[in-house]
C-alpha cells in the first residue's frame, strides 16, 4: 500500500514537473528555419514503412501455415526497425535547425539567459510545418513495433491452445519400432549404445513420438518411487526432446570404465543439458528444469518392446506450468 | 598411449612405442581371449550423401558436422582430421571412452563406407563462402559478424553525427 502510494505521488511529480516546462507564448529567439516539405514527406513515408513492417509481424505471426516464419518474422522486425532508424535521421540531419555555438556559454548564474537556452532548444524543431501529421505517425509507427513485439507473448496461452503440446501418441500396448518400422524386440537392445524409437503406426513427426531408449544394468537403477517395473530388464524409455529448449537429445556418453569415468547420461547437443538414465531421467547438468519425461515399457509374449502407459510428465519445452500437467495419451 | 594416469582421456599423440612393439602388445592381448574383429571397410563403395546423412544423425551432435569436434558434459571429443578409415570404423563399432557404439543394426556395413567417405571429404572441407574461419561453427562466425557490425555502427555514428567546431 505504501509501495502504491509511492508510485503514485512519483508519478504526480513527474506530470507536474512536465507541466511547468512548457512556456508558452514567448517571442521567438531561434528565427524558423526554412521548412523542407520533403524532408517531412521522406520521414512519414518512413514512418508509414515502420508501421506496415510493425503490422505485417503482426499478420504473420497469426498465418500459421506459412513457411520460413523465422525468416519473415526477422525481416519484418528488423525492417519496422530500420525504418524508424531512418526516419530519426533524416529528422536529425535534415529537419532540427542546427547552430553552431561561437561564444562561450554564458556563466550559470544568470537564469534569464539559461532559459533562453532552454526556448532555444525548444524551438530547435521550428522546421516542422506539419507537427501534427508528424506525431501522428511516429505514434502510428511506435503503435505497430509495440504491438509487434508484444505479439509473441500470445504464444504462452491461454488464449492458445496448449492441448496438442500434451498429447501423446503413446498409449498402454504400442509397440515401438525404428526408423524403418521395424519392431524392436528387447533382445536388439544392448548396453552401451543408444537407439531411438517411434510408436508404431503413428506420426513420427509428433512432438511427443520419438523416444531414446538405453539398456543399463537393472542393478544400477534407482528410479523414483511409483516407477518399478517402468523398465523391464533395465531397458528405459525416455522422450528424446529436450526439456530446455526441445532440441533432440541425440548425445549419449557412455564409460568404457566406469570405476574413473563419468557416469551414463543422455546429453542434449544444443545446450548441454544432461539427465541421468538410472535415476529416472533427473537433470544432472545444464540449463533445462525439469526431469526428461519417462515412458514405462513392457515385453510382451513374443519379445517386442511395448508400451506400458504414457510419459511421467508433459514432453517437450518447458512453459507455464508445465511441470504440473502430466501427458494425455 | 600409455594415459598419464587412470582416468585420464585419451587423446592422440604421438605413440611412445614403436611398430614392433605396438604389433607385439596387440598380438599379446589378442592371445588372452578372442575380442570383435577389425572391421572392414570399402571407401569405394560409400556415398558421401548418404554418409552426410548419417553423419549428421549420428555423430554430429558431438562430432560437429564438420568433424572438427567439441565436448560433451565430462568429456572433450576429438576432431576426425587425422582419422584412418579403420579407425572411423573401430570408434563407431567399439566405441572408445564415453563415445557410445553402434550395431549394424543402427549403422550398416554400407553406412559406414559412406560416413567415411563423408569424414574424408569434410577433413578438407570446400569453403564455398571463401573464408572457412576454421569450420567450427557459430562462436568464430559470431565474433566475425561482431567484429564487423561494431565497427559498421562505428562508422554509421560518425556519419549520421557532428562535432562541434568552436
């Protein structure tokens, strides 16, 4: 409350301080400098270009189905940018009276004259004929770039719709295959390697599809409580996109010997976050937050590796509360 | 070889024993139990496409796509600039340190011939853009176009500002 008070009488200060600024209806000392209609007409046509860049981040953002989006997205922010660059100099260079100083400044003591130096200043923009139209469409261009820059916060919800982030095509019974949809049996799966695995008969594309599968030996597992039995023989699945940024994990470092080396882990390549296998997927370095989200397996009759429910956690990039939503399968 | 001490990661140097011995050593321990043999490779027979492809599925995240190396979390990764095709082919099916290895079923006899032939062609990389700047990516390019974009907003200072003359 006393915090709200504060803001509040800081702010009546400044209005009040902009408000004593202004003086009105003194003779001038600057004489206006000719006006330069193109000059003018150069800077809001510029403006203009700020704004329709400002605006079209804005369009694009909302397409979708477009490709290349990263790029457009660049070169429309980057050109909403170097147009207003523009258009403040060519307001600099061509349409601020410029003088240049040949006596001293006078001595501070003297406040008659110190604010003469202020109307000066002040009247320095004398060449603008169409002040109006002017801050118009800066305000215009400042409108567009803001709202462009604001836009991607759409992106956190909840006006989106986060769902298909959560859904996965796993459920209890799917099988995994490879690459080529050839099954994997749990006898294909050794020690020492990695493989990556897909649902069978589902989109490998999906966010939630592929997984990276390791053998350790059961021994060495110590998997949080309510996972017993997620990994049959010590095989264990896990989501192979990063919780950090979503890269692919696609990194698995693995002691020779383990007595002097570092332990197994699943190491992203982007950013080098590294989540332990045997601990059921626990960030053991770099910058993700969260566990990699563990898929329970099953062997079924004839030896194919199934799956034996969904993720332990939501997959993918972490984001607003991710941590407590758990994957729809 | 010899490591300085346990636990240290191996990387290339120059060998302290010579060819006889190194042959002698290896013929000892190959008499103390049958291990997986050399792998045999056929350069000819790869495609430096296909080899791209696998390289860049399997070993780029830590090998680089240009095989020039980085780290993983504990561990440096060499650069392949001196490799051998048999040593290409011994890392990939034994797996050397922390480097995993790989069946047949995840990289075939023909996929291998074409990862090396892909690592023979990216040990001499075509600078196409003319200026390499070492082929290791980001970090050098970074500071080049930093380098260039200071002394460009340098410059676009001193036109678009004056001094005063007095």
């Amino acid at each position: 409350m006393t915090r709200l008070k504060g803001w509040l009488l800081t702010m009546l200060f400044v209005i009040v301080g902009l408000g004593g600024l202004r003086r009105r209806g003194r003779d001038r000392i600057v004489p206006a400098g000719d006006p330069d209609r193109g000059a003018e007409i150069a800077v809001v046509l510029l403006l203009l270009g700020a704004t329709v860049c400002g605006a079209g981040f804005v369009v694009l953002y909302a397409l979708d189905d477009l490709g290349n989006r990263t790029q457009l997205f660049g070169i429309a922010l980057g050109g909403a940018f170097a147009f207003l660059a523009a258009a403040l100099i060519v307001v600099g260079k061509r349409l601020v009276v410029t003088e240049d100083l040949e006596e001293d400044y006078p001595e501070a003591e003297h406040p008659a004259q110190r604010d003469e130096v202020v109307q000066i200043v002040g009247e320095s923009t004398s060449r603008f004929t169409r002040k109006r139209l002017l801050a118009g469409a800066a305000a215009m261009a400042s409108a567009a770039v803001g709202l462009a820059a604001l836009t991607p916060a759409l992106s956190l919800g909840p006006v989106l719709d986060t769902d298909p982030l959560l859904r996965t095509p796993w459920r209890r019974g799917r099988r995994l295959v490879d690459d080529n949809g050839r099954a994997f049996r749990a006898a294909d799966i050794q020690t020492g390697t990695f493989y990556t695995a897909f649902p069978e008969g589902a989109s490998k594309d999906e966010i939630g599809s592929p997984l990276v599968l390791v053998r350790l030996d059961p021994r060495s597992l110590k998997l949080p409580r309510g996972r017993a039995g997620w990994a049959p023989g010590g095989i264990l699945a896990y989501s192979k996109i990063c919780t950090h940024a979503g890269c692919a994990i696609a990194l698995y470092r693995k002691p020779t010997f383990p007595v002097v080396e570092p332990r197994p882990a699943l190491v992203c390549p982007c950013h080098y976050s590294t989540f332990d296998p045997a601990t059921g997927g626990t960030v053991l370095f770099g910058p993700a937050g969260r566990d990699l989200p563990q898929l329970p397996l099953m062997i079924d009759r004839d030896g194919a590796l199934r799956a034996a429910g969904t993720f332990s956690a939501g997959v993918g990039p972490s984001w607003w509360r991710v941590r407590t939503r758990r994957s729809m399968a | 070889m010899p490591l300085g001490k346990p636990g240290e990661q191996p990387s290339r140097s120059t060998p302290s024993f010579n060819d006889h011995e190194i042959r002698a050593i290896v013929d000892y321990v190959a008499g103390l139990a049958p291990g997986p043999p050399v792998p045999k490779v056929d350069p000819a027979a790869g495609d430096v496409a296909q080899g791209q492809r696998v390289f860049t599925e399997h070993c780029a995240g830590c090998h680089q796509i240009v095989a020039q190396g980085g780290v993983v979390t504990g561990a440096r990764v060499p650069p392949l600039k001196d490799a051998t095709a048999t040593q290409i082919a011994e890392a990939v099916r034994t797996g050397p340190y922390l480097m995993p290895r790989f069946s047949p079923r995840q990289i075939s006899a023909h996929e291998l011939d074409s990862i090396i032939v892909y690592v023979r062609r990216a040990q001499h990389p075509v600078n196409r853009g003319g200026w390499g700047i070492g082929n290791v990516g980001p970090v050098p390019e970074g500071m080049v176009t930093w380098l260039v974009a200071i002394v460009v907003l340098l410059a676009t200072c001193r036109v678009i500002g004056r001094r005063v003359r007095r």
